[in-house]
C-alpha cells in the first residue's frame, strides 16, 4: 500500500510538472501576441531555468529578440533551439537565417535559408534572401572607408527618429520623430554641435501625423506630410520669423506621398508616391506658381517594388534613392543612378552604409564628404536613429555652396532680397530672401561660371557685388554684407560697372547697374551724387588719373543720356590717390580698383 501511494505521488508530480511550463508557455505565447514582450520573457527565463533543453522557450525568446531587433540575442536561442529540439521545425531554421543575415553573417544565413522548408516560407521569398546574402557576400569584399555615427541624444530619442533634412550651410536639421503619440517635424541647430532637438510649432506641426518630406538648400522652404487622404504633400515657407500656412501640392492623390527633394535652383522637385501601386519615384519642373504634370521616372530608377527617398545631388547629376526591387543586401538599401541615362545601372553604394535592415533617406552635402541617413544599427537609442557619415574621400562639385549675411552697418540683421544673376546669359538663378533672425541666406551656384549679385531692402541703398566661380581654387564663396541707409555723405561701391582694359567705354555686362543707379535717381529727384572712378598704384599715375576721368564720365554721361538732369551729377577722377586698401597685394590692388557712387545731398 505504501509502495502504491508513493507511485501516485511521483505520477502526481510528473503530471503537474509538465502541465505547469506547458501552461506558462501558453501564457507567454498570449503575451507575445499582446506585445508584452518585457513579461513574456520574463516567463520564458524561468521556464529555461527550469528546463534548459526546453526548445520552444528558447524559441520563443529567439522569436521576441528578433521582433526586438536584438538580433545577437536572437542569433544565440534560435541556435540553442534548434539544437535542443529533436525534430526542428524547418521554419526555425528561417527565423535564424534572417537573424544571421540581419548580423551581416551571410554564409551562416544562406545555410539555414537552404534548411528552411520551401511550403512553410514561398520559394521566391527564400531565393530573394538567398540572392540578398550573395549581394552582402561581394559587397562585404570591398567596404567603404567610411566613419558612421549616431548624432546623439540631442537628436535621437527611445523612438523613431528619420528623415533627416539638413540645410546646405549645415546649419539646421529637420526630422520626422514618431512615438506613440504620433509624429511631430523636429529642428535642430547647429551650434559647433547639434542642439537639443524641439517640435516645430504651428502651423507646421499641427497635430496631422505632421513628418518631414524634403527641404530647399537654403532651408526656407519645407516640404512636409500630413495624414490627410493618407498622406499628402503640403508646403510651407519661412518668412518673417515664421513658418507660412502650409499649402497643398496640386498634384495630391488619394493614395499616399512622401518624399521630396528639390534641385539646387529649386526649378525641379522629385517626390514618392504609391498612387499607381508599388511606392514610385516621380519628377516635375516648376511651372509658374505651381509645378508641371508628375512623369514616373524610367524603369532605371523604379522596380515593381518600392522606391523611397530621393535626393539629388547638388551638380543635378546623381540621383540618389532607396530600393527594396535593385540588387540590395536587404531591406531597403541606397543606390546611385546617373539620372539623364536611361541605360544606367543603379549602383549600390556599399556597406558598410548599407546594412541589412532598412537604409533610408540618404542625403549628401555638397563636397560629398559628409552624407546622413537613417538606419536600424545596434547601439541606437530607439528603433530608426540618425546617422552621420563621413567619408574618406569626396570631390570638386560642379555645384558650389555660396552663402553670406546681411545686416545694417550696426550689424543688425536684415531681411532684405538677395538676387543672383549669371553674367553670360542674364539670366536671374536665384532670388531669395535673407533670414529675418540671422541674416543668412545660402544658395548652390554653378562652378565655372561669373554672376552678379545683387542686395536690396527698402530705405537702404542697394549692394551689389561679382562672384567668379570660373576659378575655385581662388573663389570667395562667402559674403558679409553690410547695407547703408540712404543719408548724404553715404558712398556705395558699384562692383558690377565693367570697362575693357585701359578703355572709358562702358561694357554690356554693366547694363544691370547702371539701370539700378538711374532708378534710384529718378526715385529721388532731388538727390545729388558723385561718380568717381579709382585705380591702384601700379600704373603710370598721369594714365590713370585720366582714365578714372574718363570713366566716371562715361558712367554721367550715360545717365544724362537717359533722363537725368547734369546739374545733379558729378564725375570724379582720382587716379591712385585714394587707396582704401593695401597696394602691395593683388587683393589689396583689386580692392583699390573701384567705381562709387558718393550722395552728396538729399532732401
């Protein structure tokens, strides 16, 4: 009898021994479902404490560290599961392989993508993370030199941060951050380091699911996405301290937008859209106030999968863009096409900048020497953080940063029109408007080129200046602009008056100045001006007085010509004797080299 009660305790025990992890595994299995992953495993540790060669904790907890993208973790109990099974389910061996595969171990991956049973994973999808891990294989041959780093807490978040836009001075950065309580535009400064990040206030943020979509160079325009019919493009511009109202795109669909990039002179935008299925690449030209009819890109850009994020570069030449339907390495991965040839191979650009997780929203500034993206990468903060990446080596652009300042003599700054002009064609190729709080205003010009520039605000007199890009090794690519207010005894440097050498007769290129000088004259009828002309000292002094004679005269006669009053002008020779600056340089004597326009009175 003894003998008897003491089987029925040990059967007792077994039974609830089994029953009690089988239960908890239940239990954990639910939780997981709940996405309560943190008390999930919490249960599946004490059932592997219990029972190290339990496969299915093991593969549970492999299951949740993958979703978690932990994919060390994942690696280390999908292995250990698979050893400790006797029979291991064929998915098992697919849920490891995209663990390794995620890690970058492309050998180990394509082994257990081959052990993973084609019924219970579509033969095509293992073919495609077969052919992906062989992509990894040959790009894992020849790695970038490349340093990648997380731009830190003051941008990154325990959420998701993406879409970096920053502008071309690399002064300011603009990003999506999404948590749970939705998406909000983000901005940064950067001050020798980023700045702790804030929401953009109203009405660029406006409680819409509100992300960031694309950016102009200059940074005061800002192309942003809001949850209306899904998604939809929306523009906003920076003027007066304040963003505008944001305004539909006239192209909207009622499927979604995203992504926008603009070229440098703003004349051309490309954008993503899944309005005909797959996500898609578009293109359109600026036409008036608005924009032309968007053209799909060619099949050398776009696949019967999903593009996203187009950038292109400041030269117009490359575009940049992601990719899940190219030769990628897994996820979306980033490509380079040569956009105006059709028959272009788009060109993966490398690990380590693509991984095998989603690589998105790549953009380079102009030296292409320093790019940002967003990424999935171990060590972030969240899940998508914003990456740095600086590269070894990067080129002379065709297309040139130009930037400058403009403020009163006092140093306040002013929000005054800024217009640039090619000097060949006449052609107007940028006009903008300095920054009300700062000043600044930045563009991207064409390299080999000469322009003219011109400043205006009203109750100052105007700046005007030449910018020669022909040679840019010796290009000033930057400008500190101080307007003066229009009182007497103000002098105002005519920088765009051009004379052959040695000759009085006044150039076509002149044409724009001049008629700024009449105009001011004909504004105010009772103002009174000198014209002077100045030349350095490395002439015969007797030549140059004469010629400055001559050319200030030339520059009275014209307006005389054209309306006004002689009586109201003075022509003024000085030769080289007054210099303002030093004549023992080629910048001191080209500095001394100069026209002005003197007010002698106003009333």
């Amino acid at each position: 009898m003894k003998y008897i009660y003491s089987l029925l305790i040990f059967w007792f025990l077994a039974e609830n021994a089994t029953a009690q992890p089988a239960s908890k595994l239940a239990k954990a299995e639910k939780l997981i479902q709940e996405g309560s992953f943190k008390d999930a495993i919490l249960i599946l540790n004490e059932a592997i404490k219990v029972n190290t060669s339990n496969g299915q904790a093991l593969r549970l907890l492999g299951n949740i560290y993958l979703q978690e993208r932990n994919f060390r973790l994942a690696t280390l109990f999908l292995q250990q599961a698979i050893e400790k099974s006797e029979k291991p389910e064929s998915n098992m061996f697919f849920d490891l392989a995209e663990a390794l595969h995620y890690r970058h171990q492309f050998e180990e991956a394509i082994e257990n993508y081959v052990l993973s049973n084609p019924n219970m994973k579509s033969k095509a999808l293992i073919a495609r993370k077969i052919k992906e891990c062989e992509a990894g294989l040959e790009l894992l041959k020849k790695p970038l030199e490349v340093k990648i780093s997380n731009l830190g807490d003051k941008v990154n978040s325990p959420f998701s941060d993406y879409h970096p836009l920053i502008t071309a001075d690399f002064m300011q950065l603009f990003f999506t951050r999404e948590s749970e309580a939705g998406s909000e535009i983000f901005q940064s400064i950067n001050k020798g380091n980023w700045e702790k990040s804030i929401p953009l206030a109203s009405p660029v943020n406006a409680g819409k699911d509100e992300k960031c979509a694309g950016i102009s160079a200059d940074g005061q325009m800002i192309a942003i996405v809001n949850s209306n019919n899904k998604g939809d493009l929306y523009f906003s511009e920076f003027g007066e301290g304040n963003w505008s109202k944001p305004k539909a795109f006239q192209f909207n669909s009622p499927k979604t937008e995203s992504s926008v990039c603009f070229s440098s002179d703003r004349k051309k935008m490309f954008f993503v859209s899944d309005r005909n299925g797959s996500k898609d690449i578009f293109s359109c030209t600026k036409s008036g106030q608005g924009w032309s009819k968007p053209v799909k890109l060619g099949n050398h850009v776009n696949t019967n999968q999903d593009e996203e994020s187009p950038w292109l570069d400041a030269d117009g030449k490359y575009l940049y863009f992601s990719s899940k339907g190219h030769n990628g390495i897994g996820g979306f991965d980033i490509f380079k096409v040569e956009l105006n040839d059709v028959n272009s191979e788009p060109e993966n650009i490398g690990f380590p900048i693509n991984s095998a997780s989603d690589d998105l929203y790549y953009m380079v500034l102009p030296d292409e020497k320093t790019a940002f993206y967003s990424s999935f990468r171990d060590g972030g903060f969240g899940l998508q953080d914003i990456y740095s990446i600086r590269m070894s080596i990067g080129k002379t652009p065709q297309a040139q940063l130009f930037k400058g300042t403009v403020s009163e003599v006092s140093g306040l700054p002013l929000d005054a029109f800024v217009i640039i002009t090619e000097l060949a064609s006449n052609q107007v190729v940028a006009k903008l408007k300095s920054h009300p709080e700062t000043g600044t205003f930045v563009t991207m010009l064409q390299a080999s080129k000469k322009y003219t520039l011109l400043v205006e605000k009203e109750g100052y007199l105007f700046y005007s200046d030449f910018v020669d890009l022909s040679e840019l090794e010796s290009a000033d690519l930057s400008r500190n602009i101080r307007l003066q207010k229009f009182l007497p005894g103000v002098t105002l440097l005519l920088n765009n008056i051009f004379f052959d050498f040695g000759k009085s007769s006044l150039k076509k290129e002149s044409s724009q100045e001049l008629q700024r000088i009449l105009m001011i004259m004909r504004q105010n009828p009772s103002l009174k001006a000198e014209i002077s002309s100045h030349f350095d000292d490395s002439g015969i002094p007797e030549i140059s007085q004469k010629l400055s004679e001559y050319r200030s005269q030339a520059i009275v006669d014209y307006l005389v010509v054209t309306g006004i009053k002689s009586t109201r002008l003075q022509a003024k020779g000085y030769g080289s004797s007054k210099p303002i600056s030093d004549n023992k340089t080629e910048i001191g004597r080209a500095v001394n080299r100069r026209t002005e326009f003197k007010i002698l009175s106003i009333q």
